[in-house]
C-alpha cells in the first residue's frame, strides 16, 4: 500500500492550461474515484500520477517520495486502461507474467504469482487461450490479473468498464470493489459515470474544466454538494433544479411564469434573492390531498419504480417514486417536496446557500 500526494499540480499545453493547481491526498488503501465529464482532466490528472504525462507545476509524491522525473516503471504503480491493452500474439498466462520476464524474476516465483492471480480473478480455466477467445469481461479481468501479480503499491485504473455491456459493468464493479477489499491496495480509479464513483468510491474527488470542485466521501457528496455543479452531477436521476426569486413569506420561489412554487421555509434575509432550489427526484412524493399541481408529460415505468415528468407552473420536475403508478401522460399528479431535504444555490456563483430548509 501506498499514500498518494498531489500538491498545486497543473498541466498546459503551450499557452492552454487544463490542469489548474490541484490538491488531492490519498491515504493508504484508499480507494479514491475521480469522476466529471468529458474533458475535465481526470484521464489527464492519471496519466500524470503514472508517468505517462508531464508535469507542469507542482509535485506528486508517492509514499512521501516525489516521483515527477521518476520513469513509469520506477514509480512501483499498475495501470488498467480501457481497451485492455493485452498482446494479442500471447496467451492469458503469457500476458500476465510478461512484466516479470522483463524484470528478470524466476520462473517458480512468475508461475505462482500468475497461479495466485488467476485464482483471485477465476481465470484458471482461461490460462492457455489467447485475447480473441475471451470475452470483454474476461480480457478486463486479465488485464487486471497482469496488474495484481506486479503487486504495486499503487492500481490505477482509466475507465476500464466503458467497453463492457450495462449488465457486465454491474458484475465488474462489484469484482473490482471485492478484489480492492481482498488485496488493500490504494487504488486510483477514473471514470465519467457517477453510479461507478457512488457505488465503489471510499472517496471521490469530482473535477470539472480541469479545477477539484469537492472532495469526499460518496454520500457527503450526495447529502451536501457544495454548488450546483457537484448537486446537478452527482445523482441518478439527476437533481431537478427551479430558478427563481426567493418569496420568504410565502415560503415560496417566484419562478419565470410569475408563479410561487411552495418549497419550505427559509431564512428572511435571503428574500428577493434570486437562487436555484435543488430537489432530487427521490424526494418528490405524491401526495392525495394539497401540494404542487402537476401535469404529467412523461411517465417511465421500470417495474419496481416509476420515473415520471411533469409541469408545475412552466417548469420540468422528475420525480422518482419507489412503486408502481397506474398513470397517464395528461394526468394532473398533486406532489410535495420532502421537508428538509431543499439545497438552494446562488443564481450567479452556483455556490450552496442553504441546504435541508435552513441548516448551512
């Protein structure tokens, strides 16, 4: 194991700058996700921790040891990348223990790594085949089996599930998140996919236009994003999001059709402001009396839950509710928002003002 240092680290090419000062610690057997959209430098940010990319400005220190000029293979780390990067030419056993040959390591010692790792991994049967007679879970697991037997210190993974089917990549985070339990090893791992970071992640860090927006655990993130962007990225169904000038004394938010939409009491000294009201679907209940009316526009049954969106005064909400609906597009649906579980975001800044009807 191995703790992971990143201090003030930027990357430019030429006069365009897509890292920008970036600050992350990464504790000993810690698995640490960094998630955001396309383009927002995480690949990059990866790259730099394996050697593969230059640095910049500023240090990244593997156990305390700064490894800017050191080469990839003396950074004592294993990358999995996307496309698996296996020798098509050689077998599964080949593959795996091709890094030891190079390093010159006995052939008992190459024979029980590669044994150990096939077992952890189930590829036992697989040893003898070569790439084009596995299948796409089988080639991620031997690319990850090549990765075990070199024992690093630190696993870095670049999207290695985005070439793999909605059902395969549930089965592979769980195997993943299993072997990282099993083994303890620190592990770096990127991804544009939230559902990934929430559900294997004992930290994630969310980047965006190259700048660490927050950094925490999974549900820290998702309890209290500190602005809009995090709020609106993290979470499936997205976050609905109202924009509006806030009306105190009628605990409510002006929207642009003129109407007030009820969303809770909040402090007075935030009237007349004008703020985005966050409200994750989940927290849309349907109610048989009072609340919100709505208009039905569309309803998406997934068996044990029904997604539906609606129209309240011109403005789209998805509400999530956890049971089946006998509901129709056109149908008027009466909704509350559940009792402290509003954020509200400055309009300009994006930033978190309130969230949970008054709680900072």
């Amino acid at each position: 194991m191995a703790s992971v240092t990143i201090s003030s680290v930027r990357k430019t090419y030429g006069a365009v700058s897509v890292i920008h000062g970036v600050d992350i610690d990464i504790r000993h057997g810690e698995f640490v996700v960094l998630v955001g959209p396309s383009g927002c430098g995480k690949s990059t940010l990866l790259r730099m921790i394996a050697g593969l990319e230059n640095i910049s400005a500023g240090t990244i220190a593997i156990d305390d040891k700064v490894v800017n000029h050191l080469e990839p293979k003396d950074r004592d780390i294993a990358m999995v990348f996307q496309n698996y990067a296996l020798y098509p030419q050689m077998t599964v056993a080949q593959n795996m223990s091709f890094a030891l040959e190079l390093a010159k390591v006995d052939k008992a010692t190459i024979r029980q790594k590669v044994d150990a790792a096939a077992a952890i991994l189930g590829l036992e049967p697989l040893l003898d085949r070569k790439p084009a007679q596995l299948s796409g879970g089988q080639r991620q697991r031997v690319a990850m089996g090549r990765a075990i037997v070199r024992n690093p210190k630190v696993f870095l993974f670049d999207e290695p599930l985005s070439n793999l089917d909605a059902k395969l990549r549930v089965a592979m985070r769980a195997e993943i998140k299993s072997l990282h339990q099993r083994l303890g090893t620190t592990v770096v791992y990127v991804t544009h996919d939230q559902i990934e970071a929430m559900t294997m992640a004992d930290k994630i860090v969310v980047l965006n236009a190259g700048r660490v927006e927050q950094i925490g655990t999974p549900l820290e993130l998702y309890d209290r994003p500190v602005n809009r962007f995090v709020a609106g990225f993290i979470g499936s169904p997205a976050m609905n999001f109202l924009r509006g000038t806030l009306q105190v004394d009628q605990a409510g938010l002006k929207v642009a059709s003129g109407s007030v939409i009820a969303i809770g009491a909040y402090p007075v000294e935030l009237t007349g402001r004008t703020v985005e009201f966050g409200i994750r679907p989940e927290h849309i209940q349907v109610t048989e009396t009072g609340g919100l009316d709505t208009l039905v526009d569309v309803v998406e049954p997934t068996g044990s839950e029904t997604h539906v969106v609606a129209d309240v005064a011109g403005e789209k909400l998805v509400a999530l509710i956890r049971r089946r609906m006998p509901i129709s597009v056109g149908d008027r649906l009466p909704i509350v928002f559940e009792e402290g579980q509003g954020h509200l975001f400055d309009a300009e800044s994006g930033q978190r003002l309130i969230l949970s009807s008054g709680q900072a």
